[in-house]
C-alpha cells in the first residue's frame, strides 16, 4: 500500500516536472531562440542545442509513458545536456552571457534536473554546477568581466540554479518520505505477525492445558493431597499412561519426516524406562495422519504399555488406504480406549497373558 | 533325517558372543542341537565336522557392509541348508537370500522363540518365515512379486504383527496348522518364482504333492499396476 502511494507521488512529480521543463524550453528558450536567430555564429549550432534538448525531453516523455526509469541511459542523456549547453555558448555572440540572447542558460538547467528527479540531490546540485561553470567560463573568456556582467550573471543564475535547485529538493523530500512510510509499513506488518504469533502460541498453550486438566492434573492433586496412594498399581499405572501423554504432547510440536513413528517412540520410552522391552518395527509407506488420529493411534499403545510387565511388540504396518498400529504384550486386561476420530477403529483381544490391541485408520479422501 | 536323531548346526559369525549365545540356546533347547562354532572363518563350513553339519547358520556380512551373497549361493548350489542370521532388517536383503535359496532368514534382534524352531525346520529341508521375513513380504512391491491372495496378507501380517502363532490363530480364528499352511504358499510361492535352487524346487515339489497350493495358484503373477 504505501509503495503504491509512493509510486504515484514520483510519477506525479515527473509529469510536472517534464511539462514544466518543457514550457520553460519550448516557450522561452524557443522564442528567445528564434527572436535573435540572426544574431548567433552560426544560428546552425543553436538550432542543434535546441534539437538535443527537445530530444531528452522527449526521452523523458516516452519513459513516462512506459512507467520506467532512465537506468544507464540516464549518464548519455546528462552528457547530451551539458554538451548542449557548451555547443550553445561555442555560438555565441561575445558579451551576452546570461542575456536573453543566451537562451540556453535557462533552458538546459531544467532539463537536466528532469532528468536526475529520482536521484541523489548531489547529482542535481553537480549537473547545475556543471552547467553554471560552463556559462561562467564563457564570460570570462569571451565576455569583458565587467561589474556589471559579473552582477547580471549573478543574478541569472539565482534563478537559473535556485529554481531548479527547489524542484530537486522537493523531490528528494518526497522520496524520502516515501522511503520512511515504506518502513513504517514494514515495521507494522513485524508488529503485526509477532502478535498473531503470540496470540497463536497462547492459544495453543492453553489447547495443552485444557488436554492435561482432564488427565494429569487431577492426578497431581490425588497425589498431593493425599487422596491416591503411590503403592497402588493403579494409580502407578495411570501415572505411566499420563506420562507417556504428556511426552506425546511434547512431541507432537517437533518438526520430523514421520510424526506417528517419533510419536510412538517417545510413548514406548516411557515403558523402556521402566525396564519393559519394546520391539518397534515398521512396514510401509503411509500419509501423515493428522493429530487427533495419531492420538486415537498411540492412545491404544500407551495404555497397553502402561501395564506390560516385561515385553511388548509395536508395529506400525502401512498404505496408502490403511494405517495399523498394533501392540502385543504381556499385560493385564486393559480396556480398549476409545478411539475420537471418525475412521479410526480400535480391536483388543486377549489370549492366554498377551494382550493385541490394534488400532486402523482409514484414511477418507 | 530321522526324528529323534541329533541336529548338528554349524555358525559361521565373527562375534564369538553370538556364536556362544547360539550355542547355549541350542544347548538349552529340547531336544538339544549341537552347534559347532565355525567363528569368521567359512572353510570351517567346508571341511571337517561343519561340512556334515545338517544346517549352516550364516552371518551374511561377515565384513560389515558387504553382505556375501556369493557364498550363500555356493553354500545353496551344493545343498547346504542355510539359516540366514543378521544384524539388519533390510526386506530387499531378506527377500534376495529367499531368492537365492536360504530357507530361513533371521534379524539378529529375533531370539531363541524364532531361531530353534529354524533350525528344526532346515534340518527337515523346510523353510521358517520369521515374522521379520514376513514383514518384507507384505511390504514387497517389486513388479514380479508372486500374487497373494487376501487371506495370506491378513496371515502374513498378523504374523509379522503378533510374532505369535497362538495369537494370529485367534485373532483371525482359524487353527495354528492353518497358519503354517498360509505361511508355507506364500513361501512356496516366493520358491517358484526367479532363481532356481535345489531347496527351493524341494519346497515346490512338496507342497505341490501335499496338496498345499496348485499350480494355477503358483503361477499366477501379480499384475502390473
């Protein structure tokens, strides 16, 4: 938004800027020019100025159509400008410097800083220098440095370099407040993704505790009032399933190829610590299952493993159509959880001291 | 061989806590198997005792890195039965000894449960699926993988899920000898199909003769896609 504000304001400031430039050389320069033709040796080499002139500008004109910038060109156009100038004072005659004969001294300076609005103001005050320098040497070389022709020139040159001079200022103004309010934007799209962030990692810090109000944080209390005893099998038995969901939950925010296996693996950690051997082994390829499945998934692992005594097998056997995640161990009856996500079918059987529980998602697309 | 006569095994595997935790399983096992510690060195396999041995039990890479599926061929070619043991599970290895005629192939991860009852079955020139093996099957997608039916990629599953037969008998409800007998056409099927090697037309021959699959069945390929 503000680039577009900006880029308006310098195609504005150009348009202005070329048609005055363009009335100052064709309406003055052009009279002055044609009122004293007979007057310059020869009126030939004016004639060419005025034809260079009128050249750059029209440049400028078909840039501006084009919405373009004058890029490497903009080093011949200056070049083309100066050397009209000193072509012009060259034909000259002697002793007229900064009169109205001199047509050139207030016509090429414009055309100059049309032509560098979008640089540095240096490069304007430089060419206007340039320019000033080459009607200066003309008067001291061809021009008697009178009092009088040192106080005219003086004063053509107050509007010759001031006028132009206000343009370029006004127009480094301007892109720099064009470059200001670009930031300023920059700045406010920062602010606002840094909020939008916090406000997301808010959300889901609460989504977190909401999920371990259910769970962990009763059992915190049981435990700390009193109320659930350590010894209990079962109590220790939910504090290895809310363990193992809380490590889940850790690992759900990690950035890994396949979430379900990292997933599964920090749900069999738990019971590997407490000295019951996991096996994992994989077969297939398979789509990332979203969330709430991987949870309908590991859910059934992690309660099984909460009660292995010794061992236990995790597989994970995968397609395209179908997910399996199947756990057998030596454990007491536990019964299956429920699974939340639609697709998601969850089967225990129990055999002799082994428990099977498997859990398929089919994925629907 | 006869039932009740002594299986001798010969282990050809450069870590000797494998070859002595072999040998006391063997050892421990009921009938018990002798086991002759061949270490790293194959001409053990060759010459003297390990060349009557009923059954080799095979370190695949003995030089880590580089499994020595030429050996396994000469050691098949002359009618050797050979127990693949490894340290990988790789289903393209697992799948390549098959094919090459081993009659077992072992992840070194699968214990005594898996490796006994290997040994018994090789002595009787039979295959043993591990549930490792079966789990490269079902994870096959090679264009000329024999065609199994549904039944057998349910069986060959739960097997490779459960590593119990017990348990892949009541899941699915059948009977543990019907496990076996989906487990052995898909073997069979496996036997069938590239290269040619004495176990393997045994094992064809056989279960063609025992009514285990037919003909029609062996030979039909997958399609395909």
């Amino acid at each position: 938004m503000a680039d577009l504000i900006e880029a308006a304001l310098r195609h504005g400031l150009r348009v202005a800027a070329l048609v005055a430039a363009s009335a100052i050389v064709f309406g003055l320069g052009l009279a002055n020019l044609l009122h004293h033709l007979e007057r310059y040796e020869p009126a030939l080499a004016q004639l060419g100025a005025m034809a260079a002139l009128a050249a750059v500008l029209a440049g400028e004109a078909a840039l501006l159509v084009r919405g373009r910038p004058w890029h490497r060109l903009r080093r011949v156009a200056v070049a083309v400008v100066l050397a009209a100038s000193a072509l012009s004072y060259a034909a000259l005659p002697d002793g007229r410097t900064s009169t109205t004969i001199d047509w050139v001294f207030g016509a090429a300076n414009w055309v100059g800083v049309v032509v560098l609005l979008d640089r540095p103001l240096r490069d304007s005050v430089a060419f206007l220098l340039a320019h000033e320098l080459i009607a200066l040497l003309h008067l001291l070389l061809f021009d008697e440095p009178t009092h009088q022709t040192l106080t005219r020139f003086a004063t053509g040159s107050v509007s010759v370099v001031g006028f132009p001079l206000c343009l370029a200022v006004m127009a480094a103004v301007l892109y720099r407040l064009g470059a200001m309010a670009a930031d300023a934007h920059l700045e406010i799209e920062r602010v606002r993704a840094a909020d939008a962030a916090t406000a997301e990692a808010h959300r889901r810090r609460l989504a977190r505790y909401g999920e371990l109000s259910a769970g962990t944080i009763p059992l915190l209390e049981g435990l700390a009032d009193g109320s659930l005893d350590p010894e209990d099998p079962r109590v220790q038995r939910r504090c290895a399933i809310e363990a193992a969901r809380m490590r889940r939950l850790f690992a759900e925010a990690d950035t890994v190829a396949d979430p379900l296996l990292h997933e599964l693996r920090h749900c069999a950690d738990v019971a590997d610590r407490k000295g019951v051997a996991v096996e994992l082994d994989v077969r297939g390829r398979w789509p990332v299952p979203p969330v709430s499945v991987r949870r309908d998934l590991t859910e059934a692992v992690l309660t099984v493993l909460a009660t292995a005594a010794s061992r236990a097998r995790v597989t994970v056997v995968g397609g395209e159509d179908l997910v399996s995640v199947s756990v057998v161990a030596d454990c007491d009856e536990v019964t299956a959880p429920e699974p939340v996500s639609a697709g998601v079918r969850v089967e225990a059987l129990y055999h002799g001291d082994m428990v099977w529980m498997e859990a398929r998602w089919q994925p629907t697309s | 061989m006869a039932a009740d006569e002594l299986i001798t095994a010969v282990i050809v595997d450069d870590h000797a806590a494998i070859a002595a935790g072999v040998g006391a399983w063997c050892a421990g096992a009921v009938p018990p198997i002798a086991l002759i510690d061949a270490g790293d060195r194959l001409a053990d396999v060759w010459t003297g005792p390990g060349a009557a041995a009923d059954v080799v039990i095979f370190d695949l890479e003995l030089v880590p890195g580089r499994p020595d599926f030429g050996e396994l061929r000469r050691l098949v070619d002359t009618g050797r039965r050979v127990i693949v043991y490894s340290q990988h599970i790789d289903d393209a290895i697992a799948i390549k000894c098959v094919d090459l005629g081993a009659l077992a192939y072992l992840t070194k991860r699968e214990g005594p449960d898996h490796l006994v009852p290997a040994i018994r079955a090789a002595a009787r020139g039979e295959p043993y699926t591990t549930p490792s093996l079966s789990g490269a099957f079902i994870a096959d997608t090679a264009a000329d993988r024999p065609r199994l039916s549904q039944r057998e990629i349910e069986v060959l599953r739960a097997w490779f899920v459960s590593s119990s037969k017990e348990l892949v008998a009541a899941k699915l409800n059948i009977a543990v000898k019907t496990v076996d007998t989906y487990i052995t056409r898909v073997r069979v099927k496996y036997a069938n199909a590239g290269r040619a090697a004495p176990t393997k037309s045994d094992l064809v021959g056989r279960a063609l003769d025992d009514g285990i699959i037919t003909l029609a069945e062996l030979n039909a390929k997958e399609s395909p896609p």
